[in-house]
C-alpha cells in the first residue's frame, strides 16, 4: 500500500478492472484489452474525434431516464397518488438530450435563458418545463411566461412582483412553486447543500406562508405548491424524510388557505465516481422518499399532494466518460514519516478547462487505460491536466499501470454531468465536443470549438482566421 493513497483508495489486484457502477452500462474490454463503450472502440473514437472527447452512452442515458420516471410512479401510484420527473438541465443539457428525456417521458428543469432556449429549440413542450434560478431576469421572466412556461419557481419576493406585473401585462396568469428552505443539511459538500438557511436560495419556512399569502393575493399568479431540495449527491433518504416532514408541516398550515396540489422535492441523487461509492438503487430512493410523504400525510390527516422530482446526475452523470492522450508521465518522490513514497503524475491534453469539478471541490474520480490492457503492477497516480494551475487535477488519487506512457488514452469514467456543462475557456483552450454512441455508432451532439472560434470573440483581430 502506497503511503500517499488515501485510505479509502485499495490498491487492485487488476489496474485495468472496471469497477461496476462507476462506468456506463455498455463499456467493456474487447479481446485486445481496448475499451469499448456503446459498441465502438476508444480508439476509433479518437482517430474520429480526437482527443479530450466526452462520450455518452446513449442508451444507458435513456434507460436511467425511463428507469427513474417508472420508479416514482410505482412509488406513487402504491399510495394511489401521482409523481412527476423533471430531468434537471443543470446537469448537461443539449436538444438532443432533452429530446431523449422527453421521449422517455419526463419533463425538463431549467434554470437559465440558453438552457430555457435549449430546451425550446429541441421541441419541449412548454408547458413541461420548469423554471429554476434566485435572480432571474425581467427578461427571462417575460419570455417563459410568454411561452406559457409550466411552472416556475419563486426564489425571493421581488420575483412574486416582477411575474405578477409581467404576466398581467401579458394578459395571463402564471403557475409557480415557492422555493423553501427546510433547514435539513444534506450529507453532502458545503458547496453542494442548498437547504441550510445560511445561503441565497428561496425563503425559510416562516418566510414562505407571507410568501404563499402574497401570491393567492394576485390574480395573474397561481400558486401550485412548494419546492424544496436539500443538495446533491446523496446516497440516502433520511435527509429527503426529514425535509419532507418539515414542509409537510408548512403545506398543512397553508392548505387553511386554499389548494396546495403540489410538492416538488428536488433531486440530487448521488452516483458512484469511485469503487467505494454506494449509491442507492433509483427504486428504494423512490419507495423510500415517497413513502415517508404517504406516511406523514396520514399522521397529518391530510391528502398526499402530487409529487415531483428533478434528478439529472443520477440520470447521465455515469454514462459519460472522458478520453484523454497522455503526454507526460513523470514520478515523483515525496517525504513521508516513514521515509519517501513514488506518485506517478500523468499529464493529460485536457483538465479543469473540461472538468473543473475536482479543482472546484476536490471531486474525486476513476480513471483507466483505455487504449490497451497492461500486465504491469499498479503504480499510485496523479491525472493532472494540461493548464496553468497546480490545482488542475483530473484524478486525485488513482492506480494505474506503472508502464502508462505517452500516447496511451485515459478514460476518465462518470464525466457525463456537470463536466461539459461546467467547461470552460480557461488559458484560451477550446471546449471539447460531445459524443453519443449508441450500436456502434457515433454522431456528434455538442461540437467541439476551434481556436478560431475563441479568436473570433476577439474584437483586436482584424485579419482572416485561417489557422
């Protein structure tokens, strides 16, 4: 055991094993040790696309979609009530992934005017959209309720006004959600937990009924329930239960005043980056969750409202994986109490530029040779990219084959949410394009930039872009 590992990282009989859960459904090895995923081989996708490439499994993204829509109604529908998925866009989203979440029956989540316009260009029904964000625009707001949006969520008071005034001008009435805090702290990173009251996220359980009150004032506002969602990445369901209880006890307070048809308890439901990750099955998150809302209403006497969800990660986060080019490799010893141990740093041609997640909150990962298999012992590595930062870490802590070169592929598995959505220009590098792959077949879903197109942003260039 390496020193420098971590104590949960176990060093592996087998460095090319692919550990179940954390890659997409279709990946394998073929008889060569080459990775596969969605019927093509890594290195066809490469000699296609180049490298960094994202690749998703589109079937895995369209079954985890069908599979989670089924679980809440089952889960529902046990209590005789009813449950709606929004796939949140946040995620990643593209017109021909929202058009894969609607033929699978969900609706979408937004919480910007591209993911909005996105959303509309890919042929979503309006109505099957939701809106989410704690400062959006006057013009963000005219154009959903213009579109005859589905619902949008209320963040702050301000915005009560601005969608009453836009919406009477507009000659309609808007449906909307009041965003709570329960106070429940998901089990989660600070950064990632939006329940706590400290934070900029919608109103604290007192502040709502003024809320609530104000909106069944207006007439061009309709209000249709309460949203609630305690962070991300969770792996149970107590958070979900306790926060359930506690706007339970709000929604019965406000059913004195009239309908509260709805309740819309967010997402956040984690998957596994690494081997020791153990994320619940989508089926005992749904009875879980549900039941504990069924369970309350009884103990309140009351009607369960219609439920709603919005997870996105647990949907596409691990069909997504990333393909790299190794460029450098180079060991490096570190003091230790013991003495000195060896990491191995392998430089990839991308990093926090495609993936800011581990710099951002030291997201873990795992990562495998994908171009070849390897009889050499494992060697404890560090994936760093290519960028200006000693912070740019792909894969903090990993173990791979000691005799890892350049010019061998990386794959780095789970890339499929909240890489490509959160990429960036960084050190004026061009974001990669996105793949799908499905029966052996690859087209291309996100296009990859050029360095031209980053140079046409530049308002100093006064020549041709030829390079």
């Amino acid at each position: 055991m390496n020193p420098l590992a971590p104590a949960w990282l176990t060093e592996p009989d087998d460095a090319n094993d692919l550990a179940p859960l954390v890659w997409p459904d279709s990946i394998k090895r073929t008889k060569k040790g080459e990775l596969s995923v969605g019927g093509m081989k890594a290195s066809k996708i490469v000699e296609a696309f180049g490298t960094p490439i994202m690749v998703l499994d589109e079937q895995h993204v369209r079954e985890r979609a069908e599979r989670t829509r089924r679980a809440f109604e089952a889960a529902a529908a046990r209590h005789d009530g009813s449950a709606r998925v929004y796939y949140a866009g946040k995620a990643f989203l593209t017109t021909e992934i929202a058009r894969w979440m609607i033929q699978a029956g969900l609706n979408v989540d937004v919480c910007s005017r591209g993911e909005l316009e996105t959303a509309l260009a890919a042929g979503v029904p309006a109505d099957r959209i939701g809106f989410h964000g704690n400062n959006k625009s006057v013009s963000e707001l005219e154009r959903a309720i213009d579109v005859g949006l589905g619902t949008i969520v209320v963040d702050s008071p301000i915005e009560i006004e601005r969608i009453s005034a836009i919406a009477e001008r507009l000659g309609t009435s808007q449906r909307v959600l009041v965003r709570v805090r329960s106070g429940v702290h998901a089990d989660t990173h600070d950064f990632l937990a939006t329940a706590h009251e400290d934070q900029k996220f919608g109103f604290s359980l007192e502040e709502a009924e003024s809320a609530v009150a104000r909106i069944r004032e207006l007439p061009s506002v309709e209000f249709v329930g309460l949203h609630c969602h305690i962070g991300s990445q969770i792996f149970g369901v107590s958070g979900f239960r306790e926060s359930a209880s506690r706007v339970l006890e709000l929604h019965e307070r406000l059913l004195e005043g009239g309908p509260v048809p709805l309740m819309n308890l967010g997402g956040g439901f984690g998957i596994a980056y690494t081997r020791v990750d153990t994320p619940a099955e989508i089926e005992d998150l749904a009875d879980g969750i549900v039941d504990a809302v069924a369970n309350e209403c009884a103990a309140r006497g009351i009607e369960m409202p219609a439920l709603a969800f919005e997870p996105g990660r647990s949907i596409i986060g691990s069909a997504g994986i990333t393909l790299y080019e190794v460029g450098t490799t180079k060991p490096v010893t570190v003091e230790t109490d013991d003495g000195s141990a060896d990491r191995l740093y392998v430089a990839v041609d991308g990093g926090m530029s495609d993936n800011v997640r581990p710099a951002l909150y030291g997201a873990q990962y795992s990562a495998r040779i994908a171009s070849r298999a390897s009889d050499a012992a494992p060697a404890l590595a560090r994936v760093v990219g290519m960028h200006c930062e000693s912070g740019d870490i792909v894969v903090d802590n990993e173990y791979l084959p000691g005799d890892i070169v350049p010019g061998d592929l990386v794959a780095v598995a789970s890339t499929g949410a909240y890489s490509a959505a959160m990429a960036s220009n960084y050190n004026h590098v061009p974001r990669p394009a996105v793949i799908a792959v499905r029966d052996g077949e690859a087209r291309v879903i996100l296009r990859g930039e050029t360095i031209n197109d980053l140079l046409a942003r530049d308002t100093g260039i006064t020549e041709g872009l030829d390079r």
